[in-house]
C-alpha cells in the first residue's frame, strides 16, 4: 500500500522503524560521530592532539571551565553524567608517573576544586574520579593525559546507557560550562 508522496525511492513514514510496542525510544544519532572515530586524533603527536590544541582558543569554543599556570579544566564532550570535566595538564603527557612534581599538585588541587565546583552548582550526591591509562585502559585519547570527574546522582545510572546505548543530558554543553566557568573561583 503506498501514500501520497511514495514513489519509488519512497517509504511511507508509518512503514519505517519498530512495530508498534510498548518501547519508548530515544534516538541520539550525534554519538554516531564519538562511535565512528571522526574527532579521534590521527596519530599520537602534539599536532593531532585536540587536548593541545583547545587551550590556544576560546574557552567557550573549547569548553575550557578553568585554567591554572599547569593544568586546565574542561568539559568532556561526550560526557558520561552532565557536568562531566576533566582536568589535565598543558604539557602534551600520556602517562600519570611523567608529570612533573607541579602538573602533579595543580591536577590534585584542580580536581578538588571541579568537585567544589560541581558540588556548588549542581549538587550531586557523588563522583566517579579516575584516569584510563592507554587505550586497552578505555583512554578515548591515550596520548595525553586527563583526569575524569564525573558527578553523580541516586538514579542517574538507568536502563538507557546499559540497554539502550544512550545517555539522556539535561543541559546543552554550552550551558554548562558558562554555569561550571562561573562558579569556578578566580586564581
């Protein structure tokens, strides 16, 4: 049976997707970008490194929350929980035990303070802390180093990123680094 509009290149809208259920579903076509690789740096140099390479902008554009003379913070842009930073120094670093004794106390000092921060402006009930050392590690960008701080709430791990593969975000990234940028305490 076709519809107004089909033609042979056609498929009517009602024929396309899941039968009708009971399944409620939420579709985020943009994690098609992160899964494919595309902002995947080529290679593990300096030059390809996107962590390198956002410090020379505008905080906005990358999402850079707070910098210190070391490390800087910013958001994770494909973030596990909203909120998601991660602190990391300038210094193009893949392993915890190169840093120097001063990138080493600023990303401690950086870390707490993402925490304050977090706790100030939106109140979670916890956080997941940690560094994926290497790519078998699960390091997205092995070459240089960074330090997760993911807020977390009571409920906010559900059925959607087990089973459905898909983080539902309450705020635009945008959003939340001018809110995380400005409760940031001025260095």
């Amino acid at each position: 049976m076709t519809g107004p509009g089909d033609g042979p290149d056609q498929v009517a809208a009602d024929r396309f997707g899941p039968p009708e259920d009971d399944i409620a579903r939420l579709w985020t076509p943009h994690r098609m970008v992160y899964i494919g690789g595309q902002d995947k740096p080529a290679d593990s140099t300096p030059q390809q490194c996107p962590f390198c390479r956002i410090p020379t902008g505008e905080d906005a554009d990358g999402l850079v929350v707070a910098r210190g003379a070391d490390c800087f913070a910013l958001l994770n842009l494909y973030p596990y929980n909203g909120g998601h930073l991660m602190v990391l120094p300038y210094r193009h670093v893949s392993d915890y035990t190169d840093l120097t004794g001063a990138e080493t106390t600023e990303l401690a000092a950086m870390t707490q303070e993402a925490m304050r921060v977090l706790r100030t402006v939106y109140a979670p009930a916890g956080f997941n802390l940690g560094m994926n050392q290497g790519e078998v590690a699960g390091a997205g960008i092995a070459a240089h180093l960074h330090q997760h701080v993911v807020p977390r709430w009571l409920g906010d791990a559900n059925f959607l990123p087990v089973v459905g593969r898909t983080k539902a975000l309450p705020e635009l990234l945008a959003d939340t680094r001018a809110r995380l940028a400005a409760a940031w305490p001025a260095r």
